[in-house]
C-alpha cells in the first residue's frame, strides 16, 4: 500500500486468467493484462556484498542514491558473481570470493546496512554543507579584516569581524603566515547582540593565550567594569580574561586598546 508503488501493480484479476478458472459471469473476456512499465523494469541496481559492512560501502551506496541515475535504485547485497554483473554499479566487491561459511552470514546486516547507509550519508553531507557554507567563505572574511585591520587601529594587533562571528581561529593562523605578518594579532571583535571581544590563542588546539583581558576587569560586570576600566558601556569580562563584551564596537575597541598597553 506505499503511496507511488500502487499505479505499477497490475489488477489482481489480470494475474487470475480463464485458463485458471476464473470465469466472468457476464461472459465477456477479461481486458488485457496492462504491460509494466518501462521505468520499473528499468530500476538501475546497485551492488555491494553481504553480510558485515563498514563505513566506505555504505556511504558509497548512499552517495550514488543522491545523484539523479540512482536517485531509485534497489541495493542488492551479495557475493553472487551472477548477481552483480547484472548490477548497473558494483562498489567494494573484490575480484575474490571467500565461501567459507561462518555464524557471521547468519546476523541479519540488512537493516543495520540501510541504517548506517543514512547514518554516514547524512554526516557527510552535513560536513560538506559546513565547509560549503561556512568554513570556506569564513576565510575570505577574515582575510579581508586582516588586510583592513589598521582601519581599526594602529597597532595591527586588533581584527574586526564586522559580519559577526564565524569559523575564524585556524584561518587566522594560516594567513598571519601566508601574508608574513610582523605583529600578531591578539583580540578580534565580532558582532554578538552587543560587541564580543575574544583573545587569539597561541595556537589551533590549545587555550592558552597570546594576551588576555587585564586581571583587574576579570569577573566584572557593568556599572562596575566600567568604572574600573574607565570605558562606558562595558558589559562584562570572563572571569578568566579570555573574552569580554561592551555595548558598542567603538567601546569593545577601546576595550582591546586599553588591553594592549596594560
């Protein structure tokens, strides 16, 4: 009864013919049985063995079910060689068959297949969503606030993200190398609600930090922050220095200026 299937299964009294017994009592002739169609017995087949799977075969599967020729097509696992050659596509099935029976082929991997078929298709193109969307169009943003970074201020040390937040940490890194940058830099600023500021760490994979915010601003919120640090609209900084925030990016930049001379 799934929907989409029905129009191409024939009349159950086409398949019962006169020569079966089956007679119409108004004494006409049963129709013709309607031939299939075309686009049924056309399914393109893939194919790929049986029995324990891992990670490649079942992501191949799924990859080619994305693409137009096999958007429909049936997965026949086997180790048949018969089988597969009448298959469309044939992914990892080597040229050698081990028959040796084991308890293994008689595990049910059939649902366990389908599941991890979904399962590593749809973390791969989550994965390539990001990348697509967001990690590779994050570079060009970061590499034009570096190039514009002394527009912000003078001492080059200071990014601005004026677009907000964005994968930027490892593209950082790269470019400071690629464009031979004298200074490092130390804080970027971002959109957030309000203005973020964030040190730069020494590195990808680590949380140590090339300048924190100053101690004295650490775990102070508002009124209070900005009293002692002498910048209006202050909004809070972490209480371990990493990160801070102020109403506005002029005072979030002040924020960063005042930081760097401390």
């Amino acid at each position: 009864h799934g929907q989409g299937y029905h129009k191409y299964i024939p009349p159950l009294c086409h398949s019962l013919s006169v020569r079966g017994g089956i007679h119409d009592p108004s004494g006409h002739d049963p129709p013709p049985k309607r031939p299939w169609p075309e686009e049924l017995l056309m399914v393109p087949k893939i194919g790929t063995h049986k029995g324990t799977f891992h990670c490649h075969e079942a992501l191949a599967c799924y990859l080619l079910r994305i693409m137009e020729p096999y958007s429909n097509a049936e997965i026949i696992r086997t180790r048949d060689p018969q089988l597969l050659a009448q298959c469309d596509v044939v992914v990892y099935v080597g040229g050698k068959y081990d028959r040796l029976i084991t308890a293994m082929s008689s595990r049910d991997t059939e649902a366990g297949f389908k599941k991890a078929m979904e399962l590593t298709g749809i973390e791969f193109v989550s994965q390539l969503d990001f990348y697509h969307r967001s990690w590779l169009p994050a570079r060009a943003l970061v590499e034009e606030a570096i190039r514009t970074r002394f527009q912000g201020d003078d001492s080059g040390e200071v990014v601005i993200l004026a677009q907000g937040g964005c994968p930027w940490k490892e593209h950082l890194f790269q470019l400071e190398q690629q464009l031979g940058l004298e200074k490092q830099i130390k804080y970027v600023l971002y959109p957030d609600q309000s203005w973020r500021i964030l040190f730069v760490p020494m590195g990808p994979n680590t949380f140590q930090n090339r300048l924190s915010l100053p101690e004295d601003w650490r775990g102070l919120h508002s009124d209070d922050l900005s009293s002692v640090s002498g910048i209006p609209g202050c909004v809070f900084v972490h209480a371990s220095g990493f990160i801070g925030g102020n109403e506005t990016q002029g005072g979030a930049l002040e924020m960063a200026r005042k930081a760097l001379t401390s």
